[in-house]
C-alpha cells in the first residue's frame, strides 16, 4: 500500500541503520539487505513491486554490481541479450512454454492479458492514462506521472482499451462516404 513514507525494519547503529535491515520506499519497492551509516552498503536486492527484482552488492548507497531479474523470471544480460532484439518476437513465456495454438495468440507475456481501462493503455507495468498522464499498477496504486518522453512512446507503442477485442477504435468508422472509392 502506497502510504506516502518510507519505512525501516533492522539494525541500527547511533540511530543510523547499520547491520542487517529492511528498507520500504513510498512506491512499495522493499530493499532487504545490508546497510552501513544509513546507507545500502553490502549484498542486498530491491524487490519492485511488479514483481521483478535487482540483486546488487552496494557501497555506500551505489549499486557496483548487479543482476535484474524481470517478473516472470527472465534474467536481464548485459551481453549476448537475445530477448526483444527484432530477430524472436515471442514472449519470455513462449519462449520457455511454446507458442500457443493457432487463433489463440498471446497478446501480452501473461496469458490471458490483463483487461485495460477505458481510455488507457497497458505500459507493462500498469496501466496509463494519457489524460491525467498517470501510470497506476494492475492493483490499483500509483507508480508515477509519465513526462513527455513516456507519454509518446505509450501511446505509439502500447496496447490500448480500444485494441483488446476487434483492433479498431469504438469512435472511428471504417465506412466509405458515398461516392468515395476505396483501395481494397
């Protein structure tokens, strides 16, 4: 739950934290791990709270090393990444279960994909609406306002509400005008 504060479980030294700990951001994201003169510092992994999760070794509040590890598992490689790269299009989870018969094909990694609200689209983490230009997560709680950048690239790329069942936009009519030819 999105309380507005931050929060702190562990050890503490000279009311710092210090020792073994855990550390829970406003947005949900938790760090479980070491910490030194209230810093991240040691071995320790931020679990997002879409699930996915980054396992670095920090020094004095700096990731020096790390892995990210997406939600459903897929292993984030620096090098040698062939997932995504315009060659395999599948998703993770074709890549590792098959693909799906034919006339039943996935439309986003989760199968079945999540409904989207009226008016937004499916950013994969949540959901975005590009009038307030807020992205919420799939539960309900919001992640964060999308500056210009993200909003162009959500609404050229992503899935939208109108997509979901016939591929075309509710408001937009596909019918000719009489007396206009079509190129079909």
């Amino acid at each position: 739950m999105n309380t507005g504060e931050c929060s702190y479980k562990g050890d503490r030294k000279n009311g710092r934290m210090d020792g073994k700990g855990e550390y829970t951001f406003p947005t949900g994201t938790k760090y479980v791990g070491e910490m030194k003169d209230g810093m991240f510092h040691g071995k320790g992994v931020l679990h997002f709270s879409n699930g996915s999760k980054y396992e670095a070794t920090w020094e004095n509040g700096r990731a020096k090393e790390g892995s990210f590890t997406f939600a459903d598992g897929l292993q984030y490689q620096e090098t040698a990444w062939d997932y995504c790269d315009g060659h395999d299009r599948r998703f993770y989870s074709e890549r590792c279960n098959g693909l799906r018969p034919a006339g039943e094909s996935q439309l986003t990694d989760l199968h079945p994909p999540h409904d989207i609200p009226d008016g937004c689209y499916d950013c994969g983490d949540g959901f975005y609406d590009p009038n307030s230009r807020v992205v919420t997560s799939y539960n309900g709680r919001f992640l964060r306002n999308a500056d210009d950048s993200e909003h162009e690239w959500i609404v050229r790329t992503c899935r939208k509400a109108w997509d979901e069942v016939l591929g075309i936009h509710p408001e937009k009519s596909f019918a000719t005008r009489s007396g206009e030819s079509s190129d079909w």
